[in-house]
C-alpha cells in the first residue's frame, strides 16, 4: 500500500539549517560538510523560527519590532534533511505544501527542481534517485535578487507594486529598495519571512496509486445529496477497483453507510468521474442554525487481493440558494454573514499555530460569528483550519491571492495564478464550510482609488471563474471585493467597504452586503504595555488633544505602529462625543467606546434596514475589519495581536446576538426587533424611557411582537411619548415564550453631556457564570481577570455593557483559565469588585 510520511523532524527525519552568502547555485554535495549548521527541532519551520528557538533572536521581532532581525534577510538559507526510504519500492515522490517562496532543491546532490511561487504546493518524482538513506537540501534565495531582477513593464509603471511581480505576499515585501514599502501589517521597519512553511513529505507506492482528486458535495432541490468525484494516478495493473464509502459521523443508526465499488480498466495513467447518490443525507447547518452533521468519505484503490491506496476526507451537504446578491437561503433558512475579514493569525511565521486558531474560533463563536473572510492578501490556511470551520459550523468567504491596486498581466504570470487557484479549489471544495469563491481584496477598487487602469483585472474576470467553473460548478464566484455596480465599491449591487471615514460614498446606509467596517482604535492597556517600549513614559495627556497644529490623536511614540499612509489617524470614530480624557486610560476609553459606538450605529442600522418607502431594504450581513491582528499595532483590529477582545470585540458580540433590540433615532425613535435566528420568535417587548436622575421611568409600555425568520420590524414607535429629556436612558426588553429574555440600552444625547451617579455593585459566581447587579445604573462594566499575574487568555460571554438598576445580568466565563480573580468595575464608578473564579467541570 502507498505510504506517506511526514518529514517532520521528530522521529523520521533530522533537520538542519545553514546561513550562506547568497549565491545562484550551491554544491550540494560540498557544502554539507560545511561548519555553522543549526539544528531544528520540529518542521516545519521558518528560518526565523529556528533562529528564535535555539535563542539566536530576541523576543522583541516576535511582537513585531523587527530592525534587530533585517540581517536574515541579506543571506541565503540552506535547508537540509537526513532520511530514510525503502528502496523496494518502484515509486517515490516528494510533496512540498509550503515552501516561501524561491528555492532550488537538491537530492542525494542532485538538483531535482526549483520553487518559485509561495501559493503553490509542488511535488517532485525521485524514484529513480531515492536511496536507503537520503540527504535533502533546499536552498533559499534572497527575495530583493529575485526582486531586482524584474522588469518592469512600462505600462505597469505608476499602477502596478513592483513586489506584485512576485507570488509572495505583498505584506512581506517591505523593506527592500524600491518596493513601495509598507507597514500596513504592523511589522516595523518590516518583516520578511523565509523558508519552509508547510509539511514535506515523501510518497512511495509500488503498483497503483490515487495522484489526483476531486471531492465536491452539493444537495439538489428534493434534498437528496451527490458527492461527485473526480480522480486520477498512475498504475502497472488493469485489474482496479475504486470503492467508496460514505458514513455519517454521527448517528451511524439512523443512515447506513453508503458503498459502491467502481471497476477501473486502468492502463499507467488512469482517470475515473463518477457521482455517488445519497437519499436524504443530515445536513450541515451554519453555527446557530442546527447540527453540523459530517460524513466520512473513503475512496480505497484495490483488487481483490491487495489494497494499494486509501484517501479520506470528510465531507458535509447543505442546500444553498442565492436568491439575488448574497441573499442566502441555506437548508430553507434565511442566513445572513456576521464575522469579520481575517488577516493571518500570526505575523512572525507562516507556520499554522494550533492554539491561536482555537482561541480565534473560540472567540468567533463567542461573538455570535457565523462566517470568516478569508482575506486576499493574506496567506493560504492550513487543511486543519478548514476542518474546524466544518466542525464549528462557519462559513468560509474564500478569496483567491490578489491585493490592492493592479497586477501583472503577462501570460506567465496568468498562467502562475491559474495553478494556484487549481490547487486551492481542488484543495478545498471538498470542505462544505466553503460559502463562496472570490478574486480577491480591492484589487479594481485599489486601482480606481489611485485613478490608474486595473492591470490585471482579467484574472480575476476570466482566469479564476474558469478555474471554479470547472473544478467547483456549484459554488458561487465573486469577482473582488469590493465589486458591483456603477463602481467597484458601489453599496448598491455588490459588496462595499466603508471608507466613508475618508471617502464619501452615496448609497452607503444600507449596502448589500458590508464586507469590510473599519474604524480604529488602540487596543487594552494590557496589551499596549507588551507593544510600547518604556509603555508608561511614552505618552502625556496633551498627546490626546488633538489641534490644528498637531492633529493626531495618538501619542508620537505610538505611531510608528499604526497605518498612517492609511488614513489610519482619520478612521478614528466619534471620541470626541467623550469627555476631554484625563489620564492615559481616559483616553483609550473614549476611542475603544467611540469604536464600539460606531460598530453599533453602523451594524443596527443595515441589520435592521429600512421600511421607508424609496428605500426597503435589508443589507445580507457585515463583516468587521479587521477581525484580528496579524501583528501587534494600533489600528483596526476587533481582537488583538495577543487574542485579547477590547470594546470593538463586544460591541460586535452585542451586535451579532441572533436576536436583536435596536433604537432607531431618526425622525422619530423606533425600537425595532430583529430575527436572524433559526425560527419564528414570539413574545412581549416592554419599552421605557429610565431618568437617571430621577432613577424612575418616565414612560414604560408592553406590546405582543411577533417576527419571522430572517426578518426585522418596527415594534413601538416612542413618538406617542411626544418629547422628553435628552438626558434619559432608552430601555427596552423582549421576553419570548421561549428562551432567555433580551435587552437593550441606548441614550439619546453624547455621552459628554450625561452624568452618572456612584453605585454599588453586586456580584457572584454561579456555576461557571458571574451574576451581577447594581442599585443605580453604571456605564460601561469591564470584566478583567488574572490567574497567578496572568491577565491575558480569559474570555467572556459579554463585557463593557451598561447596567439597569434592579436587574440582574448573567455572564458566561470562557477562555483558558481554570480558577483566578475577577475584577468588575464601572469605568465612572471609584471602586471596583472582586470575586474568586474556580472553572465547574461535568
């Protein structure tokens, strides 16, 4: 049978590393007895990554100030692989999943190939070179000499990134000469990673073998299911069988498993198409819609004596319609998107971490997330990646590997991005998380912004819809995003981004889909004090005080990481509606509010729609952007480089809730009530206007509401209260006949013009939730916590949420820790409450 083992460094390989002068070509056979080789622990790795684990870097590169680590980059890089093989076999190959990014690699000194493209896995035939024991070398070449070496079209000059000519990310190509160099990351000066980012693994088989496979699902409108599979490989026999097998991961009682056996007539290439029925399957649902029911797919290569290969995957089915521009009906339900635009989950490597993936999904599913946007210039996610998203239930917005602005348009480099989008699809269509294919991030709208012509732009209009036309039919393509309409980032046909902080865009209050919501803000101080060198003497209060002779907003000493040739200073959200900060942590309240402020206003208001008569409409969901923070920085990002949630996160758990409350203050205000839940909701809604001052409700009222699935109204109109204090509080709550009850608290004047009285707060733990309460109405609770002096890793059900008098607020503690201290603390209140926390276990 075919074997495939992992070159991983642990048990069935050895791995070292070798710094040299940068060269064209190296003696792979000389240079092995060379001295100054470094050992490497586990692969894969990155050249970075071997230098900080045997201590030859500081931890400073790793939170993202990088000057110290520029050197790496000025040689080549030698990797080398001592391994055994069976020489018995007739076949042998090597596969390379991640190699970054421009290598010649080497067997036995033999040159057996090169790399050239960091998007692209590449595998390589050796059977004729394989010995019992082996010796593999990859040699990395410096990137700014591969750079230099191109040439620019005249045409592209002034359009297109000279780092574009390349397939790297364009986020790694930051410092070299005439690059147009960037820090939009949060690497500084900047950070170029290099080396090995993916398995490598040696294949060997003797007969027969499965080289190449296609698995897509889909369900037809009677709800009957087809898995349709495509393969091919090489073989010395003609008396083949394929067999498939499909059996449900879960209830195996009430569906059997599905078996056919297919009669291959091979000869030493062989392909077989086939689509394999299933009556009624169990249907995957997204998070919060039902069960995410999965099946186990085995294809097994045979006779009726000797099995010679065996691929499993697994595989899920759901029946989705778009009924117009990402209105999506999924298993009969209506579903919106509510998530975020993904960076990679780390900077320092291109390395899958598995602990920062689950901390992000766990934080996703926290927030009420039900889809991720896999950004176009970000990197490729590792198959784990994709198999927890299945599991968990979110769907996958994935973009093809284009940035801003324009790109080449050369036949070789078409030809390039065509074999990686055929690796990709084929990689991944099997995966039922999959929502939808698209040509990448603001590619035509960089280009219209910069007033230059989209070069480029046929890849994405031709190339890449080809590509899912033939290896993923069923799925939906999405040229870039932003794309639709008049424009590129026309809010009324396509998806839209909102610039409106720097452009002003018509059309923008209720845009089909919001695909990127950017605002910025510092994160915690928590997490400033691991990114500011000399954190507490790196600002004054007047730093916060923005003038007409120095209008940023952010501390000088802080800027450096932030996005300044983005506008990052202007995408700040209303902090001056706060009051005048007067100390350091006055004046990260007032942006982290004003950030969350704006996440509600924006996110209310297209989750609700509108019932005017010119404009009745509902946007199809919002995306935050940026979700996460690729290194650490001040800008945009809704959970930190530290995986820490601030006020964006919140407001954006708050906004995401599946049912929702929403003041709508126009000409009137409406309280409206929005069902983006599985089913129908029914119940009471009691609305009020609370006085502070007076602690008594003005006006209070009850009404019967009922809402269908997918769908918001308008509940109560306070209109009939005439007029009242801007000085009140706006409460409202719905009581289902079902389930838990849901509030909502909202003012009608900024928040400079309230006041708040002191008040004493209450709280316990209850199982493994914090119950709380107060006598008066407190602005703003933050719930911290700290295990053993660690503060960082806790998670919430909820935080920096206002409080009712009298009422009594549950919430779930999540995250990591078993048992620490918790604090509360009103941000206008002197004191704060403490409770022990120790984790319940069933």
């Amino acid at each position: 049978m075919k074997t495939i083992c992992k070159l991983d460094g642990k048990v069935n390989a050895s791995w070292s590393l070798l710094k040299i002068d940068p060269t064209e070509k190296i003696d792979a056979s000389e240079i092995r007895r060379e001295d100054g080789w470094i050992p490497i622990s586990t692969m894969p790795a990155q050249v970075h990554d071997v230098l900080w684990d045997q201590g030859m870097l500081s931890e400073e590169y790793r939170v993202g100030w990088c000057e110290s680590v520029r050197w790496v980059s000025d040689f080549d890089w030698v990797y080398c692989s001592e391994f055994q093989a069976d020489i018995n076999m007739r076949n042998t190959a090597i596969s390379f999943s991640g190699l970054d990014t421009f290598a010649d690699i080497y067997l036995n000194g033999t040159w057996i190939g090169a790399h050239e493209d960091f998007y692209l896995p590449q595998t390589i035939d050796v059977s004729g070179l394989i010995r019992s024991n082996n010796i593999l070398m990859i040699h990395f070449h410096r990137v700014c000499d591969i750079l230099n070496a191109k040439e620019m079209k005249p045409e592209w000059t002034g359009a297109v990134m000279k780092c574009k000519q390349i397939r790297k990310p364009i986020h790694d190509n930051l410092f070299m000469e005439d690059s147009n160099e960037s820090n939009y990351q949060g690497a500084v000066p900047g950070f170029q990673p290099v080396g090995i980012y993916g398995d490598v693994s040696i294949t060997q088989w003797e007969d027969a073998q499965i080289a190449d496979i296609a698995v897509r699902t889909r369900v037809n409108d009677d709800y009957d299911g087809i898995v349709s599979i495509k393969a091919a490989g090489q073989s010395s026999r003609e008396d083949l069988i394929l067999e498939v097998e499909l059996k449900p991961e879960k209830r195996t009682d009430f569906q059997p498993p599905v078996i056919n056996e297919y009669i291959l007539h091979a000869d030493k290439n062989w392909e077989y198409v086939l689509d394999l029925h299933v009556e009624k399957p169990l249907l995957w649902n997204p998070a919060g819609y039902g069960e995410q029911n999965l099946y186990t797919l085995r294809i097994t290569l045979k006779n009726e004596e000797t099995v010679f290969d065996e691929i499993i995957k697994t595989v899920g089915f759901k029946h989705i319609v778009m009924n117009s521009p990402f209105a999506f009906t999924v298993n009969g339900k209506k579903i919106r998107l509510y998530g975020g635009s993904m960076d990679p989950l780390q900077g320092y490597t291109h390395c899958y971490i598995k602990d920062r993936t689950i901390r992000m999904f766990e934080m996703a599913e926290n927030a009420h997330m039900n889809t991720l946007r896999i950004w176009g210039e970000g990197i490729p996610q590792a198959d784990e990646f994709y198999e927890e998203a299945d599991r968990r239930g979110f769907l996958i917005w994935q973009e093809f590997f284009f940035g801003n602005g324009a790109y080449p348009d050369d036949e070789e480099y078409t030809e390039l991005c065509r074999q990686e989008a055929v690796a990709l699809v084929k990689r991944l269509a099997h995966h039922v998380s999959i929502l939808l294919w698209c040509g990448g991030n603001e590619t035509i709208m960089g280009a219209e912004f910069s007033n230059v012509y989209p070069f480029g732009k046929d890849i994405l209009l031709n190339t890449f819809p080809e590509v899912v036309r033939k290896l993923d039919p069923d799925r939906f393509y999405h040229p870039n995003s932003p794309y639709g309409g008049e424009w590129a980032n026309d809010p009324r046909e396509g998806d839209y981004h909102s610039y409106d902080c720097v452009w002003q865009y018509p059309y923008q209050d209720y845009p089909v889909l919001m695909s990127e919501h950017i605002r910025t803000a510092p994160p915690g101080v928590r997490s400033l004090r691991r990114i500011i060198p000399d954190f507490e003497n790196s600002y004054q209060r007047e730093d916060f005080l923005s003038t007409y002779e120095n209008p940023d907003i952010w501390p000088r000493k802080w800027q450096c990481r932030t996005h300044l040739s983005a506008n990052g200073q202007w995408k700040s959200a209303p902090y001056w509606e706060y009051y005048e900060p007067v100390t350091m942590e006055d004046a990260l309240y007032n942006f982290g509010q004003a950030y969350a402020q704006e996440i509600r206003r924006y996110g209310e208001q297209i989750r609700r729609g509108s019932k005017e008569p010119k404009a009745k409409v509902r946007s199809q969901g919002y995306f935050a952007c940026k979700l996460l923070d690729t290194w650490p920085k001040l800008y945009c990002s809704s959970i930190d480089f530290f995986q820490e949630g601030y006020f964006p996160y919140y407001a954006l758990e708050k906004l995401f809730r599946p049912v929702l409350l929403s003041f709508q203050k126009e000409e009137s205000i409406r309280l409206w009530l929005v069902n983006d839940s599985a089913e129908a909701i029914r119940g009471r809604v009691r609305v009020g206007v609370y006085l502070m001052d007076e602690e008594r409700f003005l006006f209070e009222n009850e009404t019967e509401a009922q809402i269908e699935q997918g769908d918001a109204d308008i509940v109560f109109d306070l209109g009939q209260y005439h007029f009242f204090t801007k000085a009140s509080i706006l409460f409202a709550e719905f009581i289902p006949e079902s389930g838990d009850r849901i509030s909502c608290v909202d003012f009608v004047d900024i928040e400079r013009h309230l006041r708040f009285k002191e008040a004493a707060i209450q709280a316990e733990i209850k199982g493994n939730d914090l119950e709380i309460s107060a006598d008066h109405f407190v602005r703003c609770v933050e719930l911290t916590g700290n295990h053993n002096g660690d503060e960082f890793g806790w998670l919430f059900g909820d935080n920096y949420f206002d409080m009712m008098p009298g009422r009594v607020y549950r919430v779930p503690v999540r995250g990591r820790h078993e048992s620490g201290e918790i604090t509360i603390k009103g941000h206008y209140l002197k004191d704060s409450v403490k409770v022990s926390f120790h984790r319940k276990r069933e």
